[in-house]
C-alpha cells in the first residue's frame, strides 16, 4: 500500500495549492495506511541551502512493521511502527521546489521466503515483541530448525534501548538478506534476530537518555522498560513481563541456541543456552558467557 501527498518545499511568503493522493481502505478495520503530517497544501520552510527536512508522520494498521517514505524519487527512508500503530520518518536534505511525498508499508518477509516474522510476547504496556527468523529451509519453528540441523543463532538488540546500533546493524543485514545480495550469510546457520527486546523503552526517546552518546540525532530510547526493569540483569529473576514472555519461548526453542546480546560497548557477548532434563519441576539451562 502507498500513500502519495503533494507538497512543496518552499519560503515562509509563498504559497502551495496542491492535491492530496491517498490509497487506503474505506473500512477502519482493514489494513490501513494513513499519513497526517505534512498535510496537503502544505509549505515547508527550507533552509538557506535550499534544502529542507521533512517528517513524515501517520499510522499504519496490519500492514506490517516498517515504513519507508522518499521525497522527488529519491532514495527510500525506513521507520518503525510503534505498538499503537504510529510511524515517524524522517527524510534529510530534501530539495526545494514542488515533487511528491510517496510513503508506503513494508514487510522483508514479503520480500523473501527465506524471512518469517512472528511475535514472542507482549510488553508491560502492551506492546508485540517482535521476532524474525532467516532460514534457507524455511525452518521457522523449533522442530523445523532442530530438523534442518543447522547452529540457531539469535541476535538480541536493544536491550537497553537507548544502545540501539545492532538494531540497525540488523535491520540492514536482513535487508540484504531479503534483497537477494547475500545468499550464502544462510548457507550454515539459522538466524533468529530480535529487533528490539526493551519495546517499551525504545519508545521513550531523548536527546538526554544517553548524552554523551553520538547519535542518533532525535534521541535515544531509555534504558529500562517503563516499569523500571532493566532487561539485562532480569533473567534470573524473571520479574519483568518481557523477560517471562521470552523464558517461556526459549523453553519451547530448539535444544541448543547461540546467543549474540549486542550492547553498545567493548562488543557483543556470545552466550550457549542447552537445554537440560528438568528436575524438580525445573527446566535447568547450562549457560557458558564469553567476549
């Protein structure tokens, strides 16, 4: 689905008359796509280079998890979609004159069959959890995985989400991977990825949750989930909904996981999870942790 607005970049004294092009479904519970900002006649006040910054914001309903928007033709610019359906873009140096606004839904495993996108969860707030899988086989179940008989390897991203730069690093990588221009990063390994694990502080941004940190330039999620949890010392205790809701997809994984925790400092930490027999009514995992 694509929303097309016409717009204009232009100064404070000049006026735009333009007409809006929207596509979108007449029911409101159909999947949806809906931008309200720009507007349509719409001026925005460029700069003395000439060049502007536009925000493109709207909701997007059962339509996916990302959206991307570009200005005149240009090159796409990729946003998330927030737990109550809400989207922000942001397009950078944009040139002045009149040209269309093009924003549309996007969602990698329609792209590729190699990607399967699920939800492990649901955030103190409400919020999905997301979860995708990247495999040749397309072994997107524990059973499936543990019979393609390949290393599953999970990538955990934003667990402080103010750290959020192997959420991007991921996002770029499972891009390429859904673009067709890196085959073989499949060829040994069944890739599971989760995005963003701190749903609910991911969306508290600031430009003061990490000041000393260097970008991103609207700010940063915060480091504990709303309730105060900090996700990353919390496994053990399990107190934080979050955490519970990924214990008990880790008990109905595959027998053995290689865990990739990607904070933001000295590197990502490596962690083996197996599964052992229960005992006593407990399912005990050996977890080996090294850099």
């Amino acid at each position: 689905m694509r929303y097309r607005v016409l717009t204009a970049l232009a100064g404070l004294a000049v006026a735009a008359a333009l007409a809006a092009l929207v596509t979108c479904p007449a029911e409101a519970s159909a999947p949806a796509l809906r931008v309200t900002s720009p507007q349509a006649f719409q001026v925005v006040q460029r700069g003395a280079d000439g060049r502007a910054d536009i925000v493109v914001r709207g909701v997007s309903r059962g339509l996916g998890g990302r959206v991307q928007a570009r200005w005149a033709g240009g090159s796409w610019s990729t946003g998330g979609v927030s737990g109550d359906g809400s989207f922000a873009v942001r397009l950078r140096d944009c040139p002045g004159g009149q040209a269309t606004l093009e924003v549309r839904s996007v969602r990698l495993e329609k792209t590729s069959p190699f990607l399967s996108l699920s939800f492990f969860g649901t955030s103190a707030e409400g919020r999905p959890m997301p979860l995708l899988v990247a495999s040749k086989e397309k072994a997107f179940t524990p059973e499936a995985a543990a019979k393609a008989g390949k290393p599953v390897v999970l990538v955990l991203n934003g667990i402080h989400s103010g750290e959020i730069d192997g959420k991007d690093a991921c996002l770029i990588l499972l891009r390429d991977m859904a673009l067709g221009n890196r085959p073989d990063l499949l060829d040994t390994v069944t890739l599971l990825v989760v995005p963003i694990y701190n749903v609910d502080g991911h969306e508290r941004v600031s430009k003061w949750n990490r000041p000393n940190q260097d970008g991103p330039l609207e700010g940063m999620g915060f480091r504990t989930t709303t309730m105060g949890y900090d996700l990353n010392r919390d496994f053990l205790k399990a107190d934080a909904p979050e955490t519970r809701a990924w214990i008990e997809g880790q008990d109905r994984s595959a027998k053995k996981v290689t865990w990739i925790v990607r904070p933001s400092g000295p590197g990502p930490v490596r962690v083996t999870v197996e599964a052992r027999a229960p005992k006593a009514g407990r399912d005990r995992k050996t977890i080996i942790i090294d850099r």
